[in-house]
C-alpha cells in the first residue's frame, strides 16, 4: 500500500470495527502513552501537549485496543532513546533535524534545543492542517517549520530533500514509527532518498520479521487499517548492505527494562542474551537505530 493511501485519511470507527482508520491514528494512540508517562513522578520525559495531541480519539483507540497493545512499555522507551540519540547528535554538532512522517510528536516544544536550530516536519496536508490547529499559540523551543510532503512520491521527496538540505552540513533525520508502515521496496526508495552527504545520522524503529508478525497478530482487527508491513530477518545488516553505517541498535525490550518499565512478569526474559541486531532471524526483536554515512 503506498503511504499516501496508508495515512491520508483518518477517524475513528471504520466498516471494520477498527478504531484505527488509518496510520494517521497510530499517532494519536502513541500520544496518549505519551501523556501518561509525563503524569508519572518519574517519568522518562515530560510532554505537556501530548494529551492535547492525543485527544479523546486517542484514548478511545486505547481502551479499544487488545491488552497486549495497551502496554506502552516500548512507545515510551522508544521516546526517551530517540530524544538521547538526538541530543547526543546536537553535541555532535547536528545543524538540522528533519522529522518525516512527524505525526504528533511534540520534542521541538519540550527537548532543551538550540533555540537557532532548524527543525523540520514532513507529514501530510492533513495531519499539517491537524496540528498547526492544536498547537497554535504554543512556543517551540527551535526555529521549527512544517512542509506538506507525500513521502511516496519520490520526485517531490527529492526536490524537498534538496532545499531543505542545501544550508545544512550535519543533519539528522528521524523517522520515527514510520519504516514498518512502509512496503520493502518504499523503504528501499526512502533509504536511497537519504543516502546524501549532508544527513549525517538516520535514527528510526525497527523491527524483526518475527517480531512483526507477532505484533500484527497481537493487534488483530485493531491494525487492518494500518497493517505492519517491514520486517527483516537480519536487522539492520539490511540498511548496511544498502551503504549504511552502524552507529547503535539499543534493544526497546532491554531499554524497558533498564528503565523500569517491562511489566515484571517478562522480566526475566531479559537475562536471556538478546538477539544480534544484524541478524536477528527468527527471534522477535524491536529496537531503536542510529545509521551513519
């Protein structure tokens, strides 16, 4: 399925019975994980908008969802390696962050940022016009901007990828939650969009086959809008066939754990070894990934 057709429309209630119309969705549901984890007194991080975000139909993907989904022991971990990986790179000397498919996500308004730095989102008209609405008025912390892009079409990527990179020397680019949406050959086509001198890191989720498919029978009807489409058998050795260079693959499953948010039940798994982010076969593995040229 392209992406646009994937993510351009949205709801809550669909001929399916899904509560999820779309990817589009998924966004909201991982705002609501968002906003719990910032009522935590504990918490990994603090994001004040994500309720705005989420709105009640994010909730009610929540309490429609299967139990197994409704733990957002990964969604939060996830948030707080990728906010890491992103300051590590501003230390690095990062001079632009590039957000494709952005979502909701909310870190130009709560990460402590270069208040000159240029960050950028790439979502559809939609979500653009979405989120523009709910958070007028509020401040983001760096020159933030956001563009309408279909990330299929692969000419208008390009030209976008051109102005938008024509200032920069070391850039960042995240997409976050996107890559598993995306047919092999979209994120084959993504992968050499990217492959440009000046993006110096490409930080995004990834998933095992087998992790894959487990999620996608977990989710059930939940996910027949917005099926889980890429996987590989032998992880990120995928990207690197491609000209990629490793930087890190931090294990979601081990990172929960080391931040006290695996349900206590699945915590003894974690003394097993983990997978080989390079091959991890038939063993189900998510995690966090930071690529470099």
């Amino acid at each position: 399925m392209p992406y646009r057709t994937a993510v351009e429309t949205t709801g809550i209630m669909t001929g399916t019975g899904s509560m999820i119309a779309s990817v589009s969705d998924t966004a909201r549901w991982v705002a609501v994980h968002r906003a719990w984890e910032t009522e935590r007194p504990d918490a990994l991080f603090r994001d004040p908008l994500a309720s705005r975000l989420a709105g009640e139909p994010g909730r009610a993907i929540l309490r429609a969802a299967p139990a197994k989904l409704r733990r957002g022991w990964w969604i939060v971990s996830r948030t707080r390696l990728i906010d890491e990986l992103i300051a590590v790179a501003l230390a690095q000397g990062c001079d632009l962050v590039l957000n494709l498919a952005a979502g909701l996500d909310a870190r130009p308004y709560r990460m402590d940022l270069p208040p000159n730095l240029p960050w950028v989102e790439v979502d559809l008209p939609a979500m653009v016009e979405e989120k523009e609405q709910a958070l007028a008025g509020e401040r983001p912390r760096c020159e933030l901007r956001r563009c309408a892009v279909d990330l299929a079409d692969h000419a208008a990527l390009g030209e976008f990828l051109d102005r938008t990179l024509a200032t920069a020397e070391r850039a960042l680019v995240l997409t976050e939650g996107l890559l598993v949406y995306l047919e092999p050959a979209e994120v084959l086509a993504l992968s050499t969009a990217l492959s440009r001198p000046q993006i110096q890191w490409w930080v995004f989720d990834l998933m095992s086959e087998a992790c894959r498919r487990r999620v996608q029978r977990q989710g059930g009807e939940m996910l027949t809008n917005a099926p889980l489409r890429f996987g590989t058998d032998d992880g990120v050795a995928y990207f690197e066939r491609l000209g990629w260079k490793l930087h890190s693959a931090t294990s979601l499953f081990h990172a929960a754990e080391r931040f006290r948010r695996l349900p206590w039940f699945q915590r003894p798994l974690t003394y097993w070894p983990q997978p080989n982010p390079r091959n991890p076969g038939r063993v189900p593995w998510g995690g966090v990934v930071s690529l470099r040229h």
